[in-house]
C-alpha cells in the first residue's frame, strides 16, 4: 500500500525523502498464497535485523508494506523489526555524527524511511485494526518517545557499538541538520500526544489496548521523568470508574492504573516525590480497600529501595549494569554474617548495600528492613519532606520510626500497614526503634497518665500523639536491650544458655545502628581499651558517613545527621565513662561531662523521664553521686546484670540531664524539636500511679503481643515484660494477669519463654547482690514462680510437660517451690481442683518433675530424692507405685542416687521388722490421715511384744502362729508400705534378697505376708541372677525355711527345676533342714528310686503338704514321666511301717484317703491292680481290708473283683489275723448278698464267728444256702451251723431232738454267740 | 491461527498451583512450562515454623526421597508427597520465574497470586524489551493448597483454552476474561506486557 493511502504524513522535518512502495501483498489472494506470501514476508523481516547497512535500504519499502499486510503476523514482525531498525539507525547516525559530524548519504536516507515508518505505525493506530498489532504500535511509540527523549539517568557515559537501545538523544552533537535534539523532543511530545490521545479515547478502545498504552505511560514517565508531570495529569485525569463501552476488563485496566501509579511511587526522583500525594489519593480512589493499600505500600517501599541503590551504585561505580544485575540476583541471598567490630569501618560499604540491597519480595524479613529503609520520600506530609534528604544516613531505627509515624499520621488508614510493618520488622531492629522511641515517650506518657502539664504539650499536639501512639506499637518489641540479659546471666550463674538472643545481630543494620544498640550486649564494651577503639572507629565511620564530626556544636544540633552522632555518643557514654578510668582522657572529665550535656540532652531527658518511671522501684533514690562516679557504678559491679547497667546509665543521664536543662531549650533538632522546647521535669510517682503504670504497660504489651503471635515475631516483648514484673514485685493484678496470658498460651503464646524471662531477671537481680534489689527480687522470683507454677497446674492437664519443664528451666528453685512439688507428688492439697480420676496423673506429673530435677539439677538432687522417697511410702498403693517405678527403674541405675536409695530402702524394711525401733522413725514419714492408725495400733504392741521372743526363735509353723498374735503390731497395708520398694529394688539387685532371707525369721506376719507377696514375681523374674539365689538356698538363715520353699515353689511353678538346684536342695534335706517340704517342689523331678526313700517323710508331712508333693509325684516331669504311678503310690503308702518309718497310723490313713480323694487319678482299674499286688504281699499290709472296704465304698462295681480278694483271703487263713479279720468281716457283710458264697467257703467254726459277729447274716446267708444247688455243695457241718441240717437229721432220728433242736437254734445262736 | 502459544504457569514456590496446572495443561497438549517467583522453594514442614526449604533447582526427586526418610507418613498425609511425586512426573526441578529468563518469550503468562503477578511484571518491565513480542500476563488468585490447586488448575486450563482458540488473544481477552469471571464467579487481572 502507498503511504499515502490515510496513514497522517509524517510532518516537518520528518517528511520522507523518497517513497518507494514496492508492494508486496496488493491484493488479497487465496489462503495458501497468503500463507506462503506471509512466510516469505516474515522471513524476510527476520532478515532485516538489527544491523543497519547500505543494502538494507533496498527492502525498507517491504519494511513499510509489510504493515499494511493481511496477515496479523506479518504485520506484527514488521513493527517489531522496525523498532528494532529505528534504535540501530538512529544509533548509527549518533556514531557517524559522533565521529566525522557528517552522516552518510544512505543513512539519511535510511532514516527518512524510519521517519515514514513511524508515521506508518501511528497510522496503524488510529485505524481500526486488530488490538494484537496496535499494540505493538503502541510499545513502538514508546520506544521511539524514549529515544527522542534525553535520558537523565544516563548520566554521560558515551554509548559504544552494540547492541540494544543504547541511542540517548542527548548525545547527539547539536546542530546538525538531520537530527536535532530539540527537534526530536518535539516530535517526542508530539508522539506522546498520540499515546495521551489514545487514553482519551477510552471510551472506544478496547481493555488490551487500553492498557498497553497506560503501561506505555508509565514506562516512559518512569524513564523519562520530564514526561512524568504530562502523563501523571493525563493519567490522574483518566477515570478508572468509567463506563467501558467495548467490554473492557475494569478491574484490570484499574489494576494496571494502579501498578503504573505504585511505580511512580517507587521512583525518587524529586518530580515524582512531589506528587506523592495526589498519587497516593489516586490510589485510594482506585482500590479503596485497606488490604490493596498496604500491600501498595510494601510493594512500593521494597522496589524503589532496590532502585534507588542501583542509582547509588551506579553513580559510585559507573556501572549500572553490573549493579543492575547484581540487585536482582545474588546479593540478595547473601544472609550477612556478624562482622568482627573491629572491622566495623571498613565493612561499612558493603553493609550500606547489603542492607540498602535486598529485594525479595518472597522473604518477610527482609521485606521489613526495605521498609525500614524506606521512609526518606514517604510522601506522607511534613515527615517525609524533611527526613528524605538525609534519608540515606539514617540508621535503619530512625527510618522506622520516621516511617512508623507517617503511617500513624494517616490515622486509621495506616494502622493496618503499621501492623503488617511492625509485624515484619525483626527483634533487634525494634528494640532500637524502641529504644529510639523511648526518647519521646516521657512526656507523652505524663501527659496521658499522670496529667502533668509541662506546658509544651499544646505547642505540637499532633507529633507527641504520634509518638505515644507509636511506643503503645512498638514497647511489645523491645527487646534489644534487655534480650542479652537472661542468656548473659544463664551462662554466668547457671550455666544454660537456654535463651535465644536473635542472632544475625548486625546483618542487617548499618553502623550507626550497631553503635546505638545497648552497649551492654556489646563484648567491646567489658574492655575499656577496646570501647575506646570502638569509639575511633566510629568516628571514623561517621566521617565516612556525614562528615560529622563526633563532638558536634551545638548550634550544629538542627540537623538530623548530627542526631545520629548523638544517639552514638549516648550509648558511649557508659563506654566512654569507663575510658576515664582507664586512661587520662584527651579532655579533663569536667568537659568530657559537659559535653555529655550538650550532647546527650535530646535523648537524656527523655530517658530520664521513662527510666524513671519503669525504673524507679529499683532505683536508689540518691541523685546527688556525681556523674562520674554513676558511670562507674555499672562497670564496677561484678556481675553486669541488664538492670544495674540500665540504672547507671540512667543515673547518669539523669544528673546529665539535671545540670544542662537549662541549656537544652537551644537545641532542637529538626524532628526531635517538639520534644526540647521545654525540658519535662521529673516527676516523682506515687506508689499507686507506678502500679497504674505497670499494669497499663504490661496489659498494652500483652495485648499487642497476642496479635503478634501469628507471625511469629512476638520473641521482642519477652525482655520488657520480665523487667516490668521484676519492677511491680510480682504482687498485685499486674503479675496476675500476666500469669494467665503465660498460662493460656503456654505452648503457642510462648508463656514458657516468658516466664522464662520473667524468672531469670528476676534471679539476676537476686544474684547481683545489689541489697536492697536482691531480697525484693527474691521475694517477687518465688512469688512469681510459685504463681506461674500454681496456675500451671490449674489449668492445664496432668498430662502437660509444661509443670516439669518449668521447674527443671527455672534458675533457681526455692524451697517453697520445692514443697509444692512435693505435695504433688504426695497428692496432697491437689484433690480439689481435679477429678479423682486424674489425682493419679497429677502424681505422676510430679514425680516427672522430680525426676527431672534430679537428672537435670544436681543442686536438688538430694531434696527431690527425698520427696520421690517418701512418696514411695506413701500409703495409697497407686502414689506409692508409681514412686517405687520411678525409684526402682529410672533412678536407681542412677549412680549418685543408688546408695541412698538403697539405705532407705534398708532401713524401712529394718523398721518395720524390728518394730522396737521403728516406731520412730516410721511415724515420721507417715501422712497426717496415717498417724491416727499409727495410734491406735500402738495399743497392740506393748502386748504383743511379750511374746515375741518366743515368736521369732520358733521354727515357722509355730513362727506363724505367734504371729497371728502380732497381726495387731502392724498390718498387712503397713507392711507393704514400707516393704515394696525395697522388693523392687531387689529385682535389680539380687543380692539384696540376702536381707530378706535374713530377716525373714524375725518378721512379723504381716511382713512375711508382703515377702510372700513380692517373691513369687521377683523369683520369677531373677532369670539372669539364678546363681545368686542358688547360692541363698544351699545356706539359708534361719528360720527361713518358709521362704526357701516359696522360693522353690515359685521356681518349680512353671518349669522343671534344674539340676543344680536339686542338687543345692538334696544337699540342704540331708544337712541342715530335714523337712520334706523342701522336697516337694523338686519331687517331679525325682526318679522312683529317689522318691521311695523319703516316702514315709512325704506322708508325715501335713496333708495338705503330702498332697502337693503327691501331686508333683504323680507330675513328673517331661523327661522321667511321673516318678510313681498311682498304683505304686498306694502300694507305697501301704507299704509304710507305723513303727519302724516312725509314722503315725493316722497318718498313713489319711494320706490313703488322700488318694481315694482322686477319683480320676485313682480311678477303679488302679485300685484294682494295686489290691491285687497288695493282697499277695506277706504280710499283708496292716490297712489292707480299710482299702478293700474303702475302694469297694468307692467303686461298687468292684464287687466281683473283691469278692476274688476275699476269697483269695480265706485261702490265706484271714481268721489267723486277727485285725484283718474283722475287716473281711465288716466288708464281707457289707457286700452281702455277694460275700455270701466266699463266707460259705470258710471253715465252719469261722464261719459261725462271723455269724455270731454278724448276726445279721445269719438269715439271708441260711435262705442263699438253702438254695437246692447250694445245699449239696456245702459241708454238713456249715448246714447244720446254718440250721439247715437239723430237720433232715430229726426225721431218720428223733423227732424229740429235733424240736429241742429247733428250739435249740434259738438258744444255740446264743449258745454260739457265747462260744 | 496456526501458532501455538507458548504458556507459562507462575506461582510461588513452583510446586503445588503452577506445577497443577503445568501437568494439566501439558496433559492437553499445550506448549507450556512453569516457574516460581519467591527466593526458595518452601514446602510445609512438622509445623508452621519449620518449613522445608530448598533451592530452585533442587530435583523434585530428591525432595521426595528426603521428606519420604524424614517422615513418610506426615508427608503422605498432608499431600506433599503425591504432589511431588506427581511434579517429578513432569519436570525433574522447578524454577525461578527471575532466572530463568533464558527460557524465550511466552505468550501468556498465568499468575496464581497477586504478589506473584506483580512480580512477573516487574521483572518483565526490568528486563531489556528489544523483542517487541507482546506477552498476556493474567493472575487467577488461587489459594495455596491442594484441593484448590486441582481446582485452580482447571480453571487454567480453560482459560488457556479460550485464549488458544482465540484468533488474536490481544482482541479477544477482555471477552474471554469477562466470560471466564461470569462463569467461573472469579477475579481475574491480566496486563500485556513486552519481551
């Protein structure tokens, strides 16, 4: 297409020389032509590149065609190869004009192109068209503007060949006729009218484009700042609320407004820090929203920091690149390490950058300090004017607080972003900000709290509400100072360093900084000759910095520099005080004192005023020491405890402060100058305003910390809150409240570390041997303590480590304290406030602690070992329990503890067996509920005790008995009491069990009770100890024979004994205790040969004993199977001799009956085969027929087979023994009608005695033999005796006989009866 | 038109959001990479205070196998695990937005966070614009944790669809941003910047 075809005509000198169209896509043609036609354009436009040579100026009128291509693509590469040309043909023409002031003839003309081109684009722009290109316009437009524009950044250095726009219209030589610099600025506004037009034609343009030309603007106002007035008008004039007619995107268009006005924002160039304001309405009509406010506000802050260092360094270095790069890249993540004071001079410039430096939007705390550092063009009024000339030499501190204040004074709009910011500042910086703001505090707090007027108020009402307005924010941060005390005092006293002091300390404030932060942490300052060098350095790094000098005049007192070196030399007043001792000062101290006056007043009466107030408790009231002397009273004492330090420095700044009041109206720094215009008295406090104070200060910091909680950065309040309780006393509603916030946030509030802080100062005071400090200090640690540790319990669960933790961190526990614990554990007094369920925990929970203490804290070991002892007597079995475990398991092993563990346990168990002299020392260890029984048990003992001699000496059956006479002396519970820890002690330590052993014969019942009690499971677990309790059994004391056979009772219980203990017991039967009791538990094991022997013993013993051992007998064990079976049990005990075993009938019968007791082990089958290998014994055994009769009583279905032993008895002439005798009689009748044959089978005159015994027979026996079958069979002699034969005979004989005999039965069985 | 875009997903620490949307869009077949913005790689820990933190750079793989040795289960649980598992399945580390410049020209790129677009652009605004190759940055404000991640990256994905169908997406996105915020009930913000 021709140029002329509606694109404007480029205008004046503009105009193209020549117009050359060759048209290269004229008419529209099919798809793939147009493709392949765009493809062979957009190759060619790649080809144009960026160098500008002769020949290029062949394919220009492509360049130019190509934009009025169909194919978007095209079109778009066209413009981009353009603006490319553009920068390298005007970058050629400053060359060639800067080398020859002559340009070539191809170049002018290349250039005319150029010209056309550009008119070209804008035609493209006011044209409907695609967005996609007009955009590109659009950007095209601004790089033109910018090269048309002189760059005031580039501040001089000459471009060289290369790539990029490096073209700077300021560099042309002026004059020469193509390119004249005021010319092309001209054209520069001209084109930016194009652009400026374009946003007033919003309404019809489309959001994209709508917002490639708003991010135009701001790209060139922002690099071109002289544009930056005509932009920000055309922007502020531009109403982001408008109406979009095309379907605009409103909420991104505003956003883009926004981000091009936080842009200016960022720039410092003083146009744009004129505007601030309006910019910041402008804003605030944007995104009305606080949250977009604040978030502007950081963005704004940390970006224009990162630029304002690349033009620092770039204006130090002459290398913007460089710089540049580095901003955005490594130096950022370098986290500073600690440099070596000494070197604090040298570091300086690269601290200044690393702290300047950091641009990281993803890293909180660095974010922070950006905004620290950038409160020189706030814009927020009157503050920011004045402080951003001088911003650079601020320390981070006064920036803040600078910052801080611009923030409050836009009221409630900027509390938000002050929280966010105070939210992100790190602990060290807000303690200076702190410190700092404490200057203005005084009056402020006076005014607000004790309603003095000191007559000045009024002059600046709105800076000295500012400032409290900023301490109430800011006190919950201060920790620097005091922070170093408790780890200072830790590793001093202690010797835990448990406190956390933040570290980095210096990495990310600058020197002056470093130097205002409290000089006490600083090591420098315990070495005189050290502080003084310290002092040179700076001074020589303040020259450095602001070319004031360290003793400034006062009339030099206006500028803020100058408030710097002041801050400076405040904290090196207790530095420089102790350079007086050391050596001769280049000044007599009366001028060293003076110039601490002029110096320090600014911040001296302020100090004096809050110190005073928070102080003032501790504070002797004696002002008259001089100066001198005040200083040295810090550095004197021995232990540099925070208080003591902080007191001297006051001291001294006070009388400071007293001697130059008059001259300090003269000196008023700019921004501190509210606060000098009068000179606030001291006030004195009443005692209740103090307490007002305090309890204001603390509930102001402990409110602010709840918020602060949720980032994480609370740590600063810790400090402060611990010298306010140690001021208060720890009494009152001050600690109270304190106490609960430390209770209801004790895990994530961190109440530990406070309390932790609390106490530690609190114990720094104690130990500083200050008098009239420590013993209040005192008081107000174990108040404190025992407060926190009261409410612990109260409120948290058993469960909670928090009780044990505190106590074993606390520096130092008082014996209160220690009593509370031992109540714990004692369950004493803690009933109340749990449930009865959960007393158990609150024990344990103490005895944790105990546990704890000991471990941890050596000093009291030996309390704590004592009350866990005592608990381990307690007399509810669940305290005592856990005590012994605790005892037996954890401290036992212990080393230190072992002995004394063990004499106590010795010596209870002494006690309570030998009661004479327990008496005493148990009651001393019984609980109050336990003294009555105690009492009444008493009664008891003086008659017991009669019989106990005899008692002890007796073997143990009657031991047992006289016992049962002792039961009153001391009860079963009792005797657990005292006894169990001394049992669990023996499972660690076996050889313990000898006491028991040997005591066991002299103890009372109730003790052998308990021992009976213990030794099963101490037996049972003694595996790895075996030998040891061999070695007790093979000699045990005596009287112990009771427990050697519980003890082998229990060993046998569960597995077969071992050899060496048969063998240790074998030897112990045959020697020293010939009780087969003894045996018992080994009989399993015992083979037949073994057993038969000592038989007769086993079924001496008592029943119940011979049961146990026929049991084991009849056992066995797995190898041997029993030793007898139970046939061979009851031959055995048949086969017993009354006489010659020397065992009593009795029991020989008893032991009988035993075993028919075991219907299933004695069952019908063994009685069976035992009787008839019995019954074939000669002689027979003596209870031979009391078996029979036994067995057959048992087993009636025996019948048979013992009517084969009668018969096998009668064989045997059983008449002949006498006793046996009438045992077969007795059974015989008892099993009638079946003995009936077996008695016909005995010789007449027998039989007749067993009929004249057993009457009862006589009839049914005559009927059974009556039978026909019978009768044949049976000898005359048994039928006539039977009365059966007298008829038959009579018959044949006389009848006369026969009556008479018949009447003769009758009195024959008499007759029989008599024979 | 026939040229693919080419997309960028941006969020913080190139993990969960943009890593979502990364492995959805690639899954469709979009030319596509992704980036971080912040100055770590910053991965949930024990508890708040004790974040993992790594380097850009640092595989994805060896970030699993070290949470997977320090605690398998607290990782498995809360999700980081599977995400990494899921992320080494896509690229082998992710990458800072600010260092990688090297990686050419997108066409649009999306944010998941408004600090994260306002970072984009600075740094784009900062970088040397000789390529005049217009760029669509567009924020799409998700939440930073699983289940809106997955959600998130949907979005995205239908967003990047509309945009890749549209012929020139500098004339179609404000339609396509007004459309998507009826549909979807969400904000979003989309600037044009250059290369």
């Amino acid at each position: 297409m021709e140029p002329e075809d509606g694109l404007p005509e480029a205008e004046d000198g503009f105009r193209a020389p020549a117009q050359v169209a060759v048209p290269m896509s004229a008419p529209p043609e099919s798809a793939v032509g147009v493709s392949r036609d765009s493809l062979r354009a957009l190759e060619l436009l790649k080809d144009l590149g960026s160098e500008v040579s002769e020949e290029l100026l062949v394919l220009m009128p492509n360049l130019l065609s190509a934009l009025r291509h169909q194919d978007p693509f095209v079109v778009k590469q066209s413009i981009a190869t353009g603006t490319t040309l553009f920068g390298a043909v005007l970058e050629e023409i400053a060359l060639q004009l800067h080398g020859s002031s002559k340009i070539e003839h191809w170049l002018e003309e290349m250039w005319s192109w150029m010209v056309q081109f550009k008119g070209a684009v804008c035609g493209v722009l006011m044209e409907p068209g695609s967005i996609g290109i007009k955009v590109l316009a659009v950007k095209f437009i601004e790089t033109c503007i910018l090269y048309f524009s002189p760059d005031e950044k580039d501040g001089g250095v000459l471009f060289t060949e290369g790539k990029g726009r490096r073209f700077n219209v300021s560099h042309l030589i002026r004059g020469n006729s193509i390119l004249n610099p005021a010319m092309l600025e001209i054209e520069a506004d001209r084109t930016l009218d194009l652009l400026l037009d374009l946003l007033h034609l919003a309404n019809n343009l489309r959001g994209s484009l709508l917002i490639a030309v708003i991010n135009s603007l701001a790209g060139i106002a922002k690099n071109r700042p002289l544009r930056y007035k005509v932009i920000l008008s055309a922007l502020l004039a531009f109403d982001p609320n408008f109406e979009i007619q095309n379907g605009g995107h409103t909420s991104s268009i505003r956003y883009c407004l926004r981000t091009a006005f936080v842009g200016f924002l960022r720039c410092n160039h003083p146009s744009f820090t004129e505007s601030r304001e309006k910019i910041i309405r402008a804003l605030r009509a944007i995104s009305p929203g606080e949250s977009i406010d604040q978030v502007l506000r950081q963005v704004e802050r940390m970006s224009r920091t990162m630029d304002r260092v690349s033009h620092d360094v770039r204006v130090s270095k002459g290398d913007p690149l460089s710089i540049q790069e580095s901003v955005s890249g490594d130096l950022t993540r370098n986290k500073t390490i600690l440099p070596p004071s000494d070197v604090l001079a040298e570091e300086l410039p690269a601290k200044r950058i690393r702290f300047d430096m950091p641009f990281d939007t993803a890293h909180s705390t660095q974010m922070a300090y950006d905004l620290a550092d950038d409160n020189d063009d706030d814009g927020n009024g009157n503050y920011s004017s004045s402080i951003s000339l001088v911003g650079n030499d601020l320390s981070p501190a006064e920036k803040m607080i600078a910052m801080i204040g611009a923030l409050l004074a836009e009221g409630e709009r900027g509390a938000e972003s002050l929280e966010l910011l105070i939210s992100n500042i790190h602990a060290d910086l807000m303690a200076d900000i702190v410190i700092e703001t404490m200057k203005h505090l005084p009056k402020n707090l006076v005014v607000a709290s004790v309603r003095h007027n000191n007559g000045s108020s009024n002059e600046e009402t709105s800076l000295p509400s500012i400032s409290s307005q900023v301490l109430s924010t800011t006190t919950t941060d201060l920790s620097a100072p005091t922070s170093s005390l408790p780890s200072e005092l830790a590793t001093s006293s202690v010797g835990v360093n448990g406190f956390s002091v933040t570290p980095d300390v210096s990495s990310f404030s600058n020197l002056s900084s470093e130097s205002k932060r409290d000089p006490r942490r600083d090591p420098r300052r315990l070495d005189p000759r050290r502080s003084v060098a310290f002092g040179n350095s700076h001074s020589a790094s303040l020259n450095l910095e602001n070319s004031h000098d360290m003793q400034p005049m006062p009339s030099q007192l206006s500028s803020k520099p100058v408030a710097i070196s002041e801050a400076i030399k405040i904290e090196h007043s207790s530095s420089l005080g102790s350079k007086l001792d050391v050596e001769p000062s280049d000044e007599p101290v009366g001028q060293m004192i003076e110039k601490l006056q002029t110096t320090e007043t600014l911040e001296v009466q302020d100090n004096v005023m809050i110190m005073d107030q928070s102080l003032d408790v501790h504070t002797p009231p004696n002002l008259e020491i001089s100066p001198v002397e005040s200083i040295e009273e810090p550095l004197a004492a021995s232990t540099p405890s925070d208080v003591t330090a902080n007191e001297g420095v006051v001291h001294n700044l006070s009388e400071c402060d007293e001697f130059s009041s008059p001259d300090v109206k003269s000196l008023t720094p700019e921004d501190n100058s509210h606060d000098l215009i009068t000179h606030p008295p001291l006030v004195e406090l009443m005692d209740e305003q103090k307490s007002e104070l305090h309890r204001l200060a603390v509930t102001r910091i402990v409110e602010d910390y709840k918020h602060l909680q949720v980032t994480g950065y609370g740590q600063a309040c810790l400090p402060l809150l611990a010298r306010l309780v140690a001021q208060t006393g720890a009494d009152g509603d001050v600690v109270k409240f304190l106490q609960q916030h430390i209770i209801l946030g004790y895990h994530h509030h961190k109440g530990h570390e406070l309390a932790m802080h609390v106490l530690y100062h609190l114990h720094a005071i104690m130990i500083s041997e200050l008098d009239d400090c420590s013993s209040l200090a005192a008081s107000s640690y174990e108040k404190f303590l025992l407060g926190v540790v009261r409410t612990l319990l109260d409120s948290l669960p058993a469960t909670d480590k928090s009780f044990s933790k505190l106590l074993s961190e606390a520096p130092f526990l008082p014996d209160s304290s220690l009593k509370l614990l031992e109540d714990l554990c004692h369950s004493n007094g803690y009933e109340h406030n749990l449930g009865e369920n959960r007393e158990g925990d609150r024990v344990t929970q103490g005895l944790v602690a105990v546990w704890s203490l000991i471990l941890g804290r050596p000093p009291y070991r030996q309390t704590c070992l004592d009350i866990v002892l005592k608990c381990a007597l307690h007399s509810q079995e669940e305290v005592r329990a856990k005590a012994i475990r605790l005892v037996a398991n954890k401290l036992y092993p212990l080393n230190f503890a072992s002995d004394i563990i063990e004499q106590f346990a010795v010596r209870m168990l002494l006690s309570v067996v030998d009661q004479q002299s327990s008496e005493a020392d148990t009651s001393l260890v019984y609980s109050n509920e336990q003294q009555t029984e105690m009492a009444s048990q008493d009664a008891f003992v003086g008659g017991s005790q009669i019989l106990e001699p005899a008692a002890s000496e007796s073997d143990a059956d009657k031991d047992n008995q006289a016992s049962v006479l002792k039961v009153p002396t001391i009860s079963l519970s009792e005797a657990q009491r005292q006894t169990s820890l001394f049992f669990a002690l023996c499972s660690k330590k076996p050889s313990l069990l000898q006491l028991v052993f040997d005591i066991y014969g002299r103890a009372p019942k109730a003790v052998k009770q308990s021992v009976h009690q213990h030794i099963p499971n101490l037996v049972k677990n003694l595996n790895s100890s075996y030998c040891e309790l061999l070695h007790l059994i093979s000699d045990p004391p005596e009287g112990s024979k009771g427990l050697v056979v519980l003890v082998l009772e229990t060993l046998t219980e569960e597995s077969t004994p071992s050899s060496d203990l048969i063998v240790v017991v074998k030897h112990l039967y045959e020697t020293k205790l010939k009780d087969a009791a003894i045996l018992i538990p080994m009989l399993s094991s015992f083979s037949k040969d073994e057993v038969m022997p000592i038989f007769p013993r086993l079924v001496d013993l008592p029943l119940e004993k011979f049961q146990a051992a026929l049991a084991r007998i009849l056992q066995g064990s797995a190898h041997t199977g029993p030793a007898l079976t139970p046939a061979e049990v009851l031959i055995a005990i048949h086969d017993i001799d009354p006489l010659k075993d020397g065992v009593a009938l009795k029991k020989i019968t008893d032991a009988c009956t035993a075993c028919f007791e075991q219907r299933i082990v004695f069952t019908q089958h063994v009685l069976a085969k035992s009787l008839s290998h019995l019954v074939e014994q000669v002689p027979l055994p003596l209870l031979f027929m009391r078996t029979v009769i036994q067995a057959i009583d048992a087993f009636p279905s025996l019948v048979d087979f013992v009517m084969g032993i009668l018969s096998k008895l009668v064989t045997k002439q059983i008449w002949k023994m006498p006793k046996l005798w009438v045992g077969f009689l007795k059974c015989a009748s008892q099993t009638q009608p079946h003995s009936f044959h077996v008695l016909l089978q005995l010789p007449p005159p027998y039989l007749e005695n067993a009929l004249s015994r057993h009457s009862n027979l006589r009839i049914p026996l005559a009927s059974y033999a009556n039978q026909s079958s019978m009768r044949t069979s049976l000898p005359r002699q048994t039928l006539k005796l039977l009365g059966l034969l007298d008829e038959e005979q009579q018959t044949p004989k006389s009848s006369g006989p026969t009556t008479l005999q018949t009447s003769d039965t009758g009195s024959s069985i008499h007759g029989a009866a008599l024979t | 038109m026939g040229a693919k875009l080419r997309y960028a997903m941006v969020c913080s620490s190139n993990q969960n959001r943009s890593m979502e949307a990364h492995a959805l869009l690639k899954r469709h077949g979009f030319d596509v990479s992704s980036y971080g913005t912040g100055a770590h790689v910053k991965l949930p820990g024990p508890s708040l205070r004790e974040p993992n933190v790594y380097d850009f750079g640092t595989p994805y793989k060896f970030m699993h196998d070290e949470l997977r040795r320090k605690d398998p289960d607290l990782y498995k649980r809360n999700g980081i695990l599977p995400m990494l598992k899921r992320n080494l399945g896509v690229k082998n580390a992710p990458q800072r937005w600010q260092d990688n410049a090297a990686d050419g020209c997108f066409d649009v790129v999306v944010t998941f966070e408004e600090k994260v677009f306002n970072i984009v652009i600075e740094d784009l605004s900062n970088r040397k614009q000789v390529l005049i190759r217009s760029v669509l940055i567009i924020n799409l404000e998700v939440k930073d944790n699983h289940e809106e991640a997955a959600t998130g990256g949907k979005l995205a994905l239908e967003l990047c669809q509309e945009i890749e169908s549209a012929d020139c997406w500098e004339d179609a996105i404000d339609d396509i941003v007004a459309a998507f915020e009826r549909q979807h009930k969400r904000k979003l913000l989309y600037t044009i910047s250059f290369y």
